[in-house]
C-alpha cells in the first residue's frame, strides 16, 4: 500500500512492476504496464493511458523495493511484487493480504477505496510545490484538470497557503512549510 500511495500507482501498474523496470541509479520506475481482468484470466498490458511514464522513488520507499529486488535477484522479467502465493496482485488479493478494511476501521475511516491511494501521491507532491504539470505527468493523467480533482490538500496546507499570501502582499517572506507528516502517514498504511 506504501508503494501505491507514494507513487500514485494503480493496483494495476503495482502488480505490473518487473525487475527490469526499476532503475536503481536514478531510482525511477519506468512505468510500462499494469495487470488487468481479461477473459481467461488476469493479464497484462499497456497502462491505462497507453503511455509509458516515469515515477520517481522517493527515499522513503527505496528500503522497500532494494530488499524485494534483492530477493528476487538476477530475474530483470520477475514481478517485484506478487501475492502471498507468488501471484499478480489484484485489489481483493491486496485488501486481504494487508487487511485493508482492518485497517481503515482501525484508523476511523468510512469505506475508502485502494484507489484512492493515488490520490495521496500527487496531493503529497503537489503539497511540497512542486509544480502541477509533475504531478500530472508522474500520474499518468491526460489533464491537468484530471490531476486538481485528484488534490486534496490538508488543512495545515491551506494555513499555510493563507500565511504565503498574507506574507506576500505584506512583503515578508513566508517560512518554508513545516515538514509533512509522511513518515507518521506511511507508517499508518
């Protein structure tokens, strides 16, 4: 679920991940295909918008993806994640195996979906400035107006825009925002 949110991934594109796809250099995911239900059985293709991105892995989720590729090992066409019986991941494979809806009631929350996991990576990127057009190029989204309605910025985001205009217009440089609570929400999911 870390990896979903961080990357603002599909369950789908997930599942499709291979060991040739990571580039452990730069730490990007070259992002090329997903694990979709199709007659016969699941089966992978192109990405939902048939275009291959680039999705950077963030420090925080590196640990993560070196230890199941050194699990893996020298298998550049091997899934990087599977399910608890080496299989592709599908959402109901995920929801049981993390005990999704364990942990949603756990936290307090009503019935959100997997999917809205990736809605966290682009909020989360957009929430540290960086500039809307990444977001929607990480994601995958035809549009910029597909990637706002993904954005749901938190309140300490909207204080602290209030604040960035307050101290424009009065000439005083804004403070930087406080650090968002990544490792606290990571460690939630």
């Amino acid at each position: 679920m870390t990896f979903a949110a961080c990357t603002a991934a599909r369950i789908g594109e997930v599942s499709g991940v291979r060991v040739k796809d990571i580039d452990t250099t730069n730490w990007i995911w070259n992002l090329r295909r997903q694990t979709t239900p199709s007659p016969g059985g699941l089966a992978d293709k192109n990405t939902k918008g048939k275009t291959a991105r680039r999705v950077p892995l963030i420090e925080e989720i590196r640990p993560m993806v070196a230890r199941r590729l050194l699990t893996i090992g020298d298998q550049p066409d091997a899934r990087v994640f599977t399910g608890p019986r080496g299989g592709r991941i599908t959402s109901a494979i995920l929801r049981d195996a993390t005990h999704w809806d364990d942990v949603v009631q756990t936290l307090g929350y009503e019935h959100p979906r997997r999917h809205e996991l990736r809605h966290t990576g682009p909020t989360w990127t957009a929430d540290a400035g960086v500039p809307l057009h990444v977001p929607r190029l990480i994601a995958g989204h035809g549009s910029l107006q597909t990637t706002q309605r993904y954005l749901h910025p938190d309140l300490q985001s909207v204080v602290h825009a209030g604040r960035t205009l307050s101290n424009h217009l009065t000439g005083v440089r804004a403070p930087p925002p406080p650090s968002p609570a990544l490792s606290a929400t990571l460690r939630r999911l």
